[in-house]
C-alpha cells in the first residue's frame, strides 16, 4: 500500500512539473512575441520602402533613356529627314552635338543653377560640379529615388530642349556659331526659366510655394515655349535662307521623319509619365494622357489638311502627333483622359493654321517649324493646362490642414488661368529678350551664317566635311 502511494506522489509530482514548464516555455514565447513585434514591423516596413525605391528608380532610369532616345535618334532622323539632301548629316550633328555639349555643361555648372538651392529667379553654385548630389534622395524633389537619379533625368530635358531649336536656323547656321550659342543659351535661359517652374523657391513652382503657381507637369513653358519663341527670334534675325520662298524646299526624305516622329511619340512617355518620378498611378496617367493627346492631334490636324488640300498627307500627321505631344506636355499629369483628347484635337488645327497661314502671311523662314509646333503648341498646353486641371487626378494645392483645394478653371479655379497666363508671358520674354541678345554676341564674334557658296553647296560638305549620301555609278 505504502508503495501505491509512493508511486502515485512520484507521478502526481512529475505531471506537475511538466505543467509548470509548459506555461513558463508559453509565457516566455509570448514574451519573446511581444518584444520582438516592433522590431519584426520596421523591418517589413523598410523592405517595403526599399522595394518602392528601387521600382521607382528603375522607371526613372528607364525614362531618363526614353527622353535620350527623343533627342538621338528621335529628333535628329525627324529633322533629317525634313531638310534637304545636302544638309541632312549636319542637321542631325546639331541634336548628337546637344547630347554630349549639354551633358557636360550640366555636370559642370547647370544642373546647380536650374535645381540648387538660390532665389526666386536661378539656384546658386551649391551644386556646382555635382557637389552634395549624390545617392542619398533630395526630399524636395523626389523622396523615394537616388538625386543622382533626379539629376540624370533632368538633364535630359535640358539636352532636347536646345535641339528643338536647331530646326528654325537648319541649313544656314555655322556649326561653331551653334556650339556658342546654345552654350550661352542654357545658361541664359533655360536655367532661370526651369528653377522658376521646378526648382526650390522658384517663382513659379506650384508644388514647392511659388509667388505665382503656374502648373507644368513636363515642361510645356519649360522645354517648348522657351524653345519655340527662340526658334522664332533665330529665324527672323538669321533671315531666310538662299531661294526661299520662291524655290521649293521639300524634304528629302519623309520615310527617315516618319520614323523619327514614331521614336519620339515613344519616347514622349518617359518625358511626361516619368515626370510623376514615382513608379505611381500618376505615372499612368500621364501616360495615358500623352498617348490621348498625340493621337487627336494627328488627326485634328490631318483632317485639317484633307479638308483644305483633299488629301491627309504623312507629314501633316506626323506633324500633327508632335504638336499634340507638345500641347499634353505641360497638362499630363494634371487632366483627365477626355480632357486629353480635346486639347490634342485644338492643338492639333490650331498649329496646323500657325504652319499653314501665320507663317506664309508673316514670311519668316522657320525652317522646320520649330515655332509652329513647340512655340505655339507648348503656349496652348499651358494655358488649356489651367482651365482642364483638376483635383481629382492630381491634388496638387492643399490648404494648412491637408484639405485638397480646386486645380483649375474646371474646378472653379479661375486664378490658375491667370497663373498660367503669367507663366507663358514670363517665358516668352526670357526666351526672346535672351536670345535675341545671345545671337548679337556670337554673332560679333564668330558670325552667326555660313557664307552663300557653302549654303548653296550644303552644309555636310562645308561644315564637317562628309556627304550624308554617296551615290556610287556602276562602270558601263
């Protein structure tokens, strides 16, 4: 009996020492579980903020090379194609020349004075020679991808823009007059006018508390207005070139254009969908808006032409798309797909009347109608960008506690027409003043034409020494 009971007391205390070091190893779990659960949240939340950066940073990267592909081979086989034989290697040596010109001015000192830290006008020297830009974001501009990043991708913009000029002064201008002046022209005036609308403490800048709040998502005044009415000033003070208008100048080539027109449309996406700088929905509707825009405008301006001529010709249309593109640029990412498709259709006849009408009546020589399409289109996009705008695609005006405040005229915001308004003026008087006074400098101290014998012979000969063509006849 004694030994029953001895038996039992073993067990009974066995059973209890398993039930205490099964609750400790519970409470000591839960206690581990309770420690650990911050800690286990910021990791996830790190991982997931490093998967975001780095799929942002890859659009970018991706979209600073569709923007390099718009100006080479983009725009130089456009514009190639639409000068004569002769010219062709030279005209597009101008847009390979910006690519290389550009990027080092910007390494240098340009990315400082369109993006540092300044005045209201132009940044400062605080990032000259990329000092402090490295691949540690610039919150002010784009939280989630490396400034380095940011930079590269802006320089891009500053590449085209200069280029789009070259197609008002093509087949007339010096190479080394080109060199100098869009040189000084970068400086002068694209600078101030891309750290007004985007750079911090810029006059303009909508989205970092400028004096006037002028909405361009892409670089409607920026790239094209700027570019355009420069374009215009070259055009008039080069004077036209040898023959025109009484010798017809068709261009040689519409096949290298069209092709050039069709690289452009694609690379036009990374332009305007990259500038959301965010792998967002924002970048999907930039995205959509630009394609939107560019297919009205093709047909609003062949439809222009088949009801004046009878016939939709191929470089009306391609024409067509480039004006539409320009006019979407300023309003991408701010407007609603339908709002794209009409203002694509207006800027598509309206630029199409600027080519057509307004420059036969006026008889300046813009050779490629540089003016026609990026000067008056960029001005349209801006000004449409303000009554189109609208909060629920962007919300880009906030009140002190976080509420989203009207866009545009379409949000009952009819101040921003005005804004829009200030902004093209602004742009259009850098654009003329500056230049007009840039061309007087190269043009004291290179000259700024080629002599009359080396344009009636072309510029690929006399400039850089080639031929774009070589017609070799077979032995008879």
């Amino acid at each position: 009996m004694s030994r029953c009971f001895r038996s039992a007391k073993v067990l009974a205390v066995c059973i209890l020492n398993l039930v205490l070091f099964a609750y400790c190893s519970i409470a000591v779990a839960q206690t581990g579980s309770a420690a650990a659960g911050p800690d286990r949240l910021t990791t996830i939340e790190q991982k997931v903020q490093a998967a975001q950066s780095s799929a942002d940073n890859a659009w970018m990267l991706v979209s600073a090379a569709l923007v390099l592909l718009m100006t080479g081979p983009g725009l130089a086989l456009f514009y190639g194609g639409l000068v004569r034989k002769k010219n062709v290697l030279a005209t597009m040596m101008q847009s390979f020349a910006m690519m290389a010109l550009i990027t080092v001015i910007w390494a240098i000192v340009g990315y400082s004075l369109c993006f540092g830290p300044g005045n209201s006008f132009i940044g400062g020297l605080h990032n000259v020679f990329l000092r402090g830009v490295g691949i540690s974001p610039d919150p002010d501009y784009a939280a989630t991808i490396p400034a380095q990043t940011f930079m590269i991708y802006q320089l891009m913009f500053a590449i085209i823009t200069p280029a789009l000029i070259t197609g008002a002064f093509a087949e007339r201008m010096k190479f080394s007059a080109m060199l100098l002046f869009m040189t000084l022209w970068s400086l002068i005036v694209y600078a101030p006018m891309a750290h007004m609308v985007w750079g911090k403490g810029g006059w303009l800048n909508a989205s970092l508390g400028g004096r006037f709040p002028s909405l361009d998502f892409a670089g409607g005044t920026v790239v094209h207005v700027t570019s355009g009415v420069s374009a215009l000033i070259c055009a008039a003070y080069l004077g036209r070139r040898i023959g025109y208008p009484k010798e017809p100048m068709p261009p040689h080539s519409v096949v290298l254009s069209f092709v050039g027109a069709c690289l452009l449309w694609v690379g036009w996406f990374g332009f305007n969908a990259g500038s959301a700088l965010a792998a967002s929905g924002l970048a999907t509707s930039a995205f959509v808006n630009t394609d939107f825009g560019a297919a009205a405008a093709a047909l609003g301006w062949a439809g222009a032409e088949w009801i004046r001529n009878g016939k939709a010709s191929a470089l009306g249309a391609i024409s067509g798309a480039v004006a539409g593109l320009v006019a979407i640029t300023p309003a991408a990412g701010f407007v609603s797909p339908m709002s794209a498709l009409l203002l694509g259709a207006v800027a598509g006849v309206l630029c199409y009347l600027m080519v057509v009408k307004v420059k036969n009546r006026f008889g300046y020589d813009d050779s490629l109608d540089a003016f026609g399409v990026h000067g008056a289109g960029g001005t349209i996009g801006a000004l449409l960008t303000g009554v189109f705008a609208t909060s629920n695609i962007n919300p880009i005006y906030r009140d002190a506690h976080g509420n989203v405040l009207p866009s545009g005229v379409i949000d009952g915001n009819w101040n921003q027409l005005l804004n829009q308004f200030i902004a093209v003026v602004i742009a259009w008087v850098i654009a003329s003043v500056g230049t007009l006074i840039i061309l007087k400098v190269v043009d004291m101290l290179v000259g700024l034409r080629v002599p009359a014998d080396h344009e009636v012979q072309g510029l690929d000969l006399t400039q850089h020494g080639e031929e774009g063509y070589y017609w070799e006849l077979s032995a008879s």
